[in-house]
C-alpha cells in the first residue's frame, strides 16, 4: 500500500492555502475537467437534468462549471478553509448560489442516503486518501442506479494498479475508460447496478 500524509496533515494543508488555491491550481484542474468532460460526452452521459456529487470540492471550482447544466450540484470537503472559499465564490454568482450546496464532511462517509446522485466527480482526491476502497464505496452507495463515477489519480508508481485492483473487489463496478493527463490519469467508473446497502468491509 502506497504510504499518504496523515489526514489531519492534509486537512491544516488545505485549510491554509484555500484562499490561494485557484491561483496556484486552476488551470492544472481545469485540465483535469476537460477530459472529464470528454470522457462524458464520448459515453453519451448527460449533465443536463442530473443531480451531481463533487467530492472533495476544494474551492468549488468544478462546481462552478458544471452547476450552469447540472440541475444540482453538491459539494463535500473535510478543509473548512477550502469549504468558506468555495461558499464566498459561490455567493458571488446569484446562479451558481440557487444549484450549489455545500457540506463539510469527511467523504469516507458521505452523509447521504444510498440512491441520491446520478453522477459523482473526485478529483484530485485518491492521491490523499489512506483508505481509497472505502471512498471509492462510499461513492457507489449513494449514486444512483447505473450512475458514474470520474476520479483521478496520479501517474506514479503503483497507484493505477492498485485504484484497478479496488476497482474490481467493488459489486458491479467497472472501468468504462481512462485517460491520461500530465501528472494524472481520469478513470471514468460505471455502476453496473445499486449497490449493496451492506456496510463495506473495507475497515476491516
């Protein structure tokens, strides 16, 4: 298993430099969404109309983007910095204010019910979280019925093989397609049917 900062770390990590993330990162994660979006369009997935889950939202960013077709976006992140960052640029834009929400949770337990979304982005995200298989649960639980899920990971050693070998221990869940980014690789994820309500055994 490929070692990850501890989370506290990461989160006085984040916290620290939400006011100058998108400075710093934008473009980079702008990058990241436009194979996203691509990836989307060539699996004929609609934004249009859905009910959208970004977990790991940072500034909010993505949300913004998507938020002008998505009937409703929500946004998770454990960093209350990056969480009142997002909260000022979404107020700014009376639009985006009226599809966004906001919640500050850790998204290795989502604090919603199973069937919720239709679509879930996670960018930016795995390379920091120590127990990937449960995240990667916890966003199937609460998609809806053949829902998707976009993640990304970094291109370095052991990281791809080992999102796949999580991957294939999920019921149901498959790799629709991948491609690849300067520093990441996009994995778009196919719920092939709703989840197990069960609780995972990824804890265990």
């Amino acid at each position: 298993m490929l070692l990850r900062e501890p989370k506290k770390t990461i989160k006085i990590k984040y916290d620290t430099t939400a006011p100058s993330y998108e400075k710093l990162y934008g473009e980079e994660q702008r990058r990241k969404y436009a194979i996203a979006f691509k990836m989307l369009r060539e699996a004929h997935i609609e934004i249009a109309s859905s009910q959208i889950l970004d977990a790991g939202c940072g500034t909010g960013l993505l949300m913004r983007e998507i938020s002008r077709e998505a009937q409703h976006v929500v946004g998770v992140d454990f960093s209350i910095g990056m969480i009142r960052e997002a909260k000022k640029r979404i107020d700014s834009n009376i639009w985006e204010r009226a599809k966004c929400s906001l919640v500050l949770a850790d998204i290795e337990y989502l604090p919603f019910r199973e069937n919720t979304f239709n679509l879930a982005f996670s960018i930016t995200v795995l390379q920091n979280i120590q127990n990937q298989k449960q995240v990667l649960y916890e966003l199937f639980r609460v998609l809806k019925k053949n829902g998707r899920v976009v993640v990304s990971i970094l291109k370095r050693t052991g990281e791809k093989e080992q999102v796949i070998n999580l991957v294939s221990q999920l019921k149901n869940v498959e790799i629709h397609a991948i491609l690849e980014e300067d520093k990441d690789l996009i994995l778009l994820l196919h719920g092939k049917a709703q989840q197990s309500s069960e609780k995972s055994n990824s804890t265990h």
